[in-house]
C-alpha cells in the first residue's frame, strides 16, 4: 500500500471520529460545543497517524485556536517523527457549525493533505467562487458576466440554462448576483451555511447540482479545489475584501495579485499528490448523517485520492459496534 492509500485510511478514522462526536450534540443549540468536540476528536486521532503533518488550513490563527490552529504541528510525537512523511494539512472538522447546533442539513467534518506546498496557505477571509463538474472544466470564467458563465455551464452539460440548479449561500452580499442568475433563467438552490459541502456536490454527477456561486470562506475553498481536483471538476476563485484589515493580512502572508488575481484549481490545489476524507455530521445531499442505535453508529464517508497517475473516489459505509468493533457495509 502506497502512502497515499494508507493516508486515506488514516484520514477516514479521523472525519468519522469528529462527526461522530458531533453529531452528539446535534440540535442542543451550542454551535461552539459542537465545533469544540470535532476538534478534539480530530487532533487526537492525528496523535496516532505516523506523519510529520503541520496544519495550513485550520480553525484560525494561534491566538484564536487554542488546537488545530493554522502553523500547529500535528501526527505522532515520538523519536522517530523525524523520519515520518511531511504533509501539509486542511482541515475543517465542523463544516456547518450552526447547521449541527440546529440539527439542519449537510453538516460534515473534512480532512485534507498535500506535500509541503501542496495546499494554497490561504487566509481566513472571504472568497468569491465559481464550482462546476467535469464536464464544465475550462468554461468557466470567473470575470465573466454571470449569465455568460450560465451558458457555458449549460453547452458543456448540453442542456438549457432552465435546466441548471445553481447553489448560493443565502446572505445579503448575494441579492445582485441571485437577481442574475434568476434574470439568466436558471433555477437557484438557496442554503444557509456549508458551501464547501455545496462545492462537492456541484462537481458529482447525478447530484441534481450544477454550479455553486458566491462568496464564502477562503479555507473552505481551499478545501473545495482539493476535492475538485480529485474529482476532475472546475473550480476559479478570487480572494474578496470584506473587513478593514483584510488588504493588509493578504500582503502580510506573502500572497502576490491581491484581490484581482484569479486563483485556478492548481494555485489553491498544487500538490502532486492528495488525499481528501469527509464524513457526514447530519443529513445531506452529499452524505448521510451519523445514525446512532442501541451499542454504536453508522457513518457515511467519501475518501478522495489524487495522485500524478491516478484520481479515486470512493464512498464507505461504516457501521460501529461496541462488541465488534468497524465493520465497512458498502465500499465503491
């Protein structure tokens, strides 16, 4: 088994592990419990992967997480840790805080890792973007006039613009760019929280998904291009000013173009080999919830490898029992 592989199994005991724990407090109202236990769940199950992994994309900076924050040092701290394979890593172990705290819809805990360089260090600002699936991939373009990338998506899936669902974060910075796609004539999926779990779905086929659109996280988008990338889909973003302070953060962390540059899959994504794993925290389009019964669980998950000569996509269907331990129902 090549590391890749042997990561993904790895990074599948630590999705499933963060959106076990907080599925448990799905609906008790504390988002900030929820996202707290997805945390520590997901750094303690890294304590016992043998990798050398430093955190690029995290819960913030050190002063604001007190774990899993952008720069920390996480994997097994032992004598031989010199020796482990270095890796950079993304994570989001709560994807959807307030989704889980209500016990809304397509909640999902998110693993990613690349090489050393492999994961664009993005900053926690906002990020408009434009996702599609593979059938889209060079039709895109994200300075474009929104009903002009509408037609494009539309050729490339050889459909009418009537036909395409197009997912929008529900906020108000959206009204004008809402307005325009309902002007183009596509139908639009509005959704509270959790546009990377959107992003996704936008690129699997059969999901009833064609597009995302709109402003969201950075870090997320991040994450969304590692997926895309192992999904063969399309993805541009460009970093947006929101906040007073955000010019000079993006200059502060060395990033070149400032919000005019155009960032493809392979700038936010350029690693030659990477490995994505996340699990459904409450029920979604994308993934089932974590399900509890009487002595365990059943979680659903969707592993994601890249490597210079292969892609993977594989979804795991895994149930726990307390006497015999994780036994994998489904696995294609």
């Amino acid at each position: 088994m090549n590391f890749v592989d042997e990561l993904s199994v790895h990074f599948l005991r630590v999705s499933e592990s963060a959106a076990v724990v907080a599925a448990k407090t799905m609906g008790q109202g504390d988002r900030k419990l929820s996202d707290l236990k997805a945390v520590e769940a997901m750094r303690h199950e890294l304590e016992n992967i043998e990798l050398a992994g430093t955190v690029v994309i995290g819960e913030g900076e050190r002063d604001e997480a007190p774990m899993l924050y952008i720069g920390e040092e996480v994997g097994k701290m032992d004598e031989r840790r010199s020796v482990y394979p270095r890796v950079d890593i993304a994570v989001d172990p709560l994807e959807g805080t307030n989704l889980c705290a209500t016990g809304s819809e397509n909640a999902i805990s998110v693993i990613a890792a690349s090489e050393p360089g492999g994961l664009l260090k993005a900053p926690d600002i906002y990020m408009n973007k434009i996702i599609v699936g593979p059938s889209n991939r060079g039709n895109i373009d994200i300075n474009a006039p929104v009903e002009d990338n509408l037609k494009a998506i539309a050729r490339g899936l050889n459909r009418d613009i009537e036909d395409l669902v197009v997912i929008v974060l529900s906020r108000d910075r959206h009204v004008e760019l809402i307005s325009k796609i309902r002007a183009a004539g596509a139908r639009i999926k509005l959704i509270t929280d959790g546009d990377l779990s959107a992003g996704i779905t936008a690129a699997l086929r059969g999901t009833g998904v064609h597009a995302v659109m709109g402003i969201g996280g950075a870090p997320e988008g991040v994450l969304a291009a590692a997926a895309i990338k192992c999904l063969n889909g399309d993805m541009q973003a460009k970093l947006f000013p929101f906040k007073k302070g955000d010019e000079e953060r993006i200059k502060q962390m060395g990033i070149q173009g400032g919000f005019d540059k155009v960032y493809m899959v392979e700038d936010l994504a350029p690693g030659k080999n990477i490995v994505f794993s996340a699990t459904g925290v409450t029920q979604g389009n994308l993934l089932k919830g974590i399900r509890f019964f009487g002595g365990g669980y059943r979680a659903n998950s969707v592993i994601m490898t890249y490597t210079p000569t292969n892609k993977t996509t594989k979804f795991v269907e895994n149930i726990f029992i307390d006497s015999l331990g994780t036994i994998p129902v489904t696995l294609f």
